[in-house]
C-alpha cells in the first residue's frame, strides 16, 4: 500500500491544465469506471481530460457516461500521440506495469509527462511520481471514490460518477461477493446510491445482454470443454480460435466464464485458456490461500491478484495446458 500526500495530488491536480488518463489492455469494468469517473470529476474540476484505452471494450460498457469520448489507441494512434504529448499528467488507472498497455506502454515508457498510479493490483512498477495505491481496495472504482473524498470532493461525486463507481466496485468483486467485500464497500456505495442511481438498472446493463451465441458458447464450454480434477480441486477449460468463430464470438462473451466451475463443491482453482490472435490468453481464479498472482507471474508471464490473475503463452493451445498441469502438480 502506498498513498502518497494528498497535498501533492492537489498540488499536480491545481498546476495541471490538461489531463489523461489511461487503463489497460481489454479494459474491463473497473478500468472503464475508474477511468470514466475521473474524467467527470477533473471535467468539474475545470481540467481538459481525455481517456484513452489500448483497444476496444466490450458493448455492455458502451452505456457508461462519457462513453463517446474515449480515445483508442489502436484506431487513433495519431491523436492519442498528440494528446499525450500535450498533457500536464497522466493518471494511470487499475494497472501498474507498462506490459500491460501493449503497444502504447512504449510510448508511455518514453513520455516524460509525470504519472499517477491508482491501482489495486499486486507489485507495482515504479514509474510514477505519485501513487494512490492499495491492494486491499476491492476494486480501482473504490480508489477512485477514496480519492476524491481525500480531495475534499466527496460532494461533487454525482449520478454519472456514481454510475461509474458503482459499475467497477459491482464488476469487480463478482457482484458483491469476492472476499474483498467489506463494510467499506458497502458504506461507499451507500454513498453512491444517495445520487440516484439504480443498481438493478448497471446490474442488467451489464449482465443481462448476452446474445444468444454467447449463451450458447457458455453452454458449449461448461459441456464439453470443463476438465475437472476433483482429487486437486482444480477445473480449466480452453477456446480454440475456431471454436470462437463458431458461436460468433465477440469481445466480452467469455467475461465470467473462468468462475463457473467455483460452483463445483470443493472446487478451488479455476484456469480459462482462450486462443487469441496466435497467443493463448489465459485467466486464473482460485478461492482462499491459493496465490494465482505469484502463479501467473512465475509461469504465463502475468499477474494481477491473489485471488484473480491473468497470462499468456506463445505455445500451442495443448502445450499451453500440459504445461499448466505440470505447474500444478508441483504448486
Ligand atoms: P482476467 O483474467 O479477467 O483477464 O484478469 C484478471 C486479473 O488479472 C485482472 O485484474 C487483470 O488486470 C490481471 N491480468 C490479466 N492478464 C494479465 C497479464 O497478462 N499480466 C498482468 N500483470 N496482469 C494480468
Ligand atoms: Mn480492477
């Protein structure tokens, strides 16, 4: 945990006129609240904010406030340059690793404008000069709420920030669930309904627009792709490239996917390998001690959480997998 002066944040907040901020890799809900929070908040602040994601996000997202001006990297790599090189600050929301930006980590590797984490994910790298850091946060979206509220702008945090918020603290602690549920969370988003929002209206904007073919591939893998391994409280399952096309995949639908097998009595640890673009991306969830982060990060070139990691491999689908059997048996 490190949380830097809060007078220094207001410091480089007060002295900068153009802000960016910039999240991960495949953002998912909390990198999309985090990041879209802030920007209404340093908007109110009298700030030019632009986000700027690596790649695209999945539709069930596209809802959030500010959604229309977020800058992709991969489609608008001129403008995102310029916008970089013209800011006072880059806050960098819910990642701490350039790895994890792809492409754009090099030209944030090389960008001499000053940068802010805010991040809940395990080890953070040290390119920095302030952090609003804490891996015991259940979630950016959270940091984000503590953030303002140290800022002295607990009131300003309105319905569209509250939505925000609310969207990532949902996301990423399995709709309240995770063991890192507590009653600060609940006291925050008590907090966050005071605006008006509606949690059963985020609840089904985000879950409830499956199409039918992600229903169908779910139904696909829990049927003929989960391999259990009762005796080590294991079960993975893997997506072939062409099985995706099969059911039409499209980003997001396998969101979620890695944590079905929890439902299996005595069920611990859980791994999703998915062909990718000719790299196998893999996703890893355990319940209790089991530390999935210093797994990730010691085999699949990853990280993330104790709880909730991810990785990849540049071998085959059946490597990848054989490999991953072997690690276990000596974990
Ligand atoms: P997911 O399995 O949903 O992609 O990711 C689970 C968690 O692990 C997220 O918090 C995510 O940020 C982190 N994560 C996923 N892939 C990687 C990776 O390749 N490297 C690192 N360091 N973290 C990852
Ligand atoms: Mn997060």
């Amino acid at each position: 945990m490190r949380r830097d002066s809060i007078r220094d944040f207001k410091k480089l907040v007060s002295t900068s006129k153009t802000i960016s901020i910039v999240t991960h890799w495949s953002p998912d809900g909390d990198a999309m609240g985090s990041s879209l929070a802030l920007y209404h908040y340093l908007k109110i602040k009298g700030k030019q904010v632009h986000v700027i994601v690596p790649n695209s996000y999945p539709e069930f997202l596209k809802w959030l406030p500010g959604d229309k001006q977020v800058l992709n990297f991969q489609t608008q790599e001129k403008k995102v340059k310029t916008v970089l090189s013209k800011s006072d600050a880059i806050f960098t929301l819910d990642f701490n690793s350039f790895q994890r930006l792809e492409k754009l980590g090099e030209v944030l590797k090389t960008s001499p404008v000053k940068k802010v984490i805010i991040d809940h994910h395990q080890q953070p790298e040290d390119y920095a000069s302030l952090y609003f850091h804490d891996v015991n946060a259940c979630s950016t979206c959270e940091l984000i709420f503590d953030f303002i509220e140290s800022m002295g702008d607990k009131k300003l945090i309105d319905k569209k920030m509250a939505a925000c918020i609310y969207t990532g603290m949902m996301t990423d602690t399995g709709s309240f669930r995770y063991p890192s549920v507590n009653a600060r969370t609940h006291e925050i988003i008590a907090a966050l309904l005071k605006t008006g929002i509606v949690p059963s209206e985020i609840h089904s904007a985000v879950y409830d627009t499956y199409s039918y073919n992600r229903m169908k591939l779910l139904g696909y893998a829990l049927t003929n792709k989960m391999v259990v391994l009762e005796d080590k409280g294991v079960a993975y399952m893997s997506l072939t490239e062409k099985e995706l096309q099969q059911f039409h995949y499209q980003k997001g639908d396998t969101e979620g996917l890695v944590n079905y097998p929890f439902s299996i009595k005595g069920i611990t640890f859980c791994a999703l390998f998915m062909e990718s673009e000719g790299i196998i991306k893999i996703s890893f969830r355990s319940k209790g001690k089991m530390d999935v982060n210093k797994f990730a990060r010691a085999y699949f070139s990853g990280g993330g959480h104790i709880n909730a990691a991810g990785g990849k491999s540049t071998v085959s689908l059946k490597a990848t997998i054989d490999d991953f059997l072997r690690y276990i048996s000596v974990s």
